[in-house]
C-alpha cells in the first residue's frame, strides 16, 4: 500500500514569494489498485506525483511504501529516484530514439546487469503483453503514437516496479485511440496487479480507468471516493463543475429532516440529498446532472420523492444518440438529455421531471 501523509512542496518563484504547488496532500492506494489523481492545470496533481517519484522533495510529510518510508520530513528520510523501485511513465514517453523497441525495454534491466537470458525472457513476454512482440526490430520513431505509449509502459513495467507512477500518458493520443489504449492500460493494470498511482484533468479517463480519485484544486484534495460518489455525490462545488456537466440551482435550506432536505429557490421548492455540512438555513446550490433532469411533453404525475417544473424549451442540439435540451424555467436555464425520439419544438412548454436521490444540495461556503 502506498501511504501519502499531509505532503507540502512548494517553489521559489523569481521574485522570490512561495508557490504552494501541495498543500497537505493525503491519500492511500491499497495494492494492486488504480488511484487517479484529477484536476485542472496548475492543481497540484504533477508536483504530487513527482514528489512520490522522488523527483521534487517536498517541504514536509511523509511516503511510505508497503511499509518502507522513501520520504519523511520529521525522520530525514529521502531515498533516491533511482533507489525506489518505482516505474514512471511521462506524457511524452520518453522513447530513446536511437533504439530499436526490444533495446528500449532491455536498457532498465542491462542498467541492472541481468543476465542476457533473463533478459531477453522478461523483454518478450513483456512487449508480447503489450501487443509489441512483432515489432522488436523497427526503430522507436518507426511507431505510432499508440505504440510508442505501449512501448513506455513495458520499458516501465519490466522492471518490475514495487508502484507506477503514470503523468497524463494519453493525452498526446487522438480521441479514438485514447479510448482504446483507456482499455489497454486498464487490462494491464489488472493483469500485472500494479498499485498505480495516475495522473490526468481528464475527467473521462479518470472515471473509467479509477478505483479511487482524488479530486484536486488550488494545491489541495478537496474530494477523494469511487468515481460514482465523486460523480453522484460531489462534496464541492468544484468537484460538481469540474466533473462532467452539471446544472446549479441557488436557493437556502427551508428543511431537513431523514437524510433529505427541502431547497427554496426560483424554481419553487426542490427536495435534495444534503451533501456534507448541509444545515437548515443553510445557503446551497443545488446540483443536478443533465441526464437526471427527466423531460415529458405531458404533466408527470407527482412523487413524493421527485421534483416536477413546466418549462419552454428554448434550444436544443442534436449529438447522434442523445438531444441536448436547454429548457428555461422563470429566469433559469437548464440542461438536459433526451433521446432523439422527443421532437418537442424550440419555443413550446415542456415539464421537467428530477428525482430527490439526484439533486445534490451543496454549501455555498465551505471550509477549507
């Protein structure tokens, strides 16, 4: 398990004033699990990975590895990059180019002086688990961009590395590719029961590749869970926004009683899940997905445990297997997803239906 303790890094900046890059980052990724590390540019996320790399020493904290400490500020402890037995991959790769593939794999364990069988066995069943087993000859500029990455990944991998460590490595890929080698990566960390530790602000990647995420902003985690409670159950208004798209509803907490609460806001009264630090009175914004918003050209009928509004829709755009609808209700727009087969015209009144357990009441303000 690697265990990540109350992490600060920062940097001097020309004029000399510190940039807090980690803010108290803490986390734990059990082994052979996918821990994704998300955010906007600037977050954080880098510097954290580089931290645990042993490639930025932090200002204090502590890193430990199945029980091994490679970093602590209190103990004195910072082992060597190369002493931690961690696999890295970069967003560029990082091929040596004048190689050819087999000699770009073999070069980590050559480093180590691994006999030249031992070698060569690790190397092939490496690059065969990678679907590069035919290629061992061509030149490393030769490859695609979808080969270089596999390429990376099994120089990273044959060494066996105790933790993999991997910094945005599909974002040099076309958006098809990207989703393949998504299901590459996802089968290899499986099948090698690799703790890895990923970095990306893509929120795609992060909520198909993840085990867990950390949701980070300003230097600071400000959200960890599963992809569907950070999808289903943002703690944060960042978190709402940043992942996927959302609508917000304003509005003060008028009652909340049995793991519910009532909303007052210009759309009338919407019953919500009370997300932490929720409190009657309590100015909220109330978040809630646009494939959750339920649209009918009829009148619902009403459910305790629903919210229902008449709105008009004022734009909507076709995407192949969905409709995205912009519906106003009052002075309010709200975004929703529809199946192509509703044809309501721009202009006409149309109900919106949206359940309790989907409308997410966050605090305004929250502690930091």
């Amino acid at each position: 398990m690697l265990a990540v303790k109350a992490l600060f890094t920062e940097y001097a900046t020309e004029t000399g004033g510190p940039v807090k890059a980690a803010q108290d980052v803490s986390f734990e990724v059990p082994r052979g699990k996918l821990f994704t590390l998300l955010g906007p540019s600037g977050c954080g996320k880098t510097t954290t990975l580089r931290s645990i790399a042993g490639l930025e020493k932090p200002i204090s904290g502590e890193i430990e590895i199945d029980g091994r400490v490679v970093y602590s500020s209190s103990k004195g402890t910072f082992v060597a990059p190369n002493k931690r037995n961690f696999g890295m991959v970069f967003q560029s790769y990082a091929i040596w180019p004048h190689m050819n593939v087999f000699q770009n794999v073999a070069f980590p364990l050559q480093v180590r002086r691994l006999p030249k069988k031992v070698i060569g066995e690790k190397v092939m069943r490496m690059l065969n688990a990678v679907a590069l087993d035919e290629l061992v000859d061509r030149d490393a500029t030769k490859l695609s961009g979808g080969q270089q990455q596999r390429l990376a990944l099994a120089r990273a991998l044959v060494m066996e590395p105790q933790l993999l460590l991997l910094d945005e490595p599909l974002s040099n890929l076309d958006a098809k590719l990207r989703d393949r080698m998504r299901f590459e990566l996802k089968r290899l960390q499986r099948e090698f029961d690799l703790t890895t530790v990923y970095v990306t602000h893509d929120q795609s990647e992060a909520l198909a590749l993840s085990h867990q995420i950390a949701v980070m902003n300003e230097g600071r985690v400000v959200q960890i869970g599963t992809p569907r409670e950070i999808y289903e159950q943002p703690q944060d208004k960042f978190v709402a926004d940043f992942v996927g798209s959302t609508n917000f509803i304003s509005g003060t907490v008028s009652a909340l009683a049995d793991g519910r609460c009532v909303v007052s806001s210009a759309l009338g009264d919407i019953k919500a899940h009370p997300s932490e630090g929720v409190g009657k009175s309590s100015r909220v914004v109330v978040s809630v997905r646009p494939e959750d918003v339920e649209l009918s050209e009829g009148e619902p009928a009403i459910a305790d445990d629903e919210n229902i509004c008449k709105g008009t829709v004022s734009g909507k755009e076709f995407l192949g297997d969905y409709l995205d609808f912009h519906v106003t209700v009052g002075d309010t727009v709200l975004l929703a997803k529809a199946h192509p087969s509703l044809r309501t015209p721009t202009g006409d009144p149309i109900y919106l239906r949206m359940k309790a357990e989907k409308c997410v009441a966050i605090p305004v303000v929250r502690d930091q």
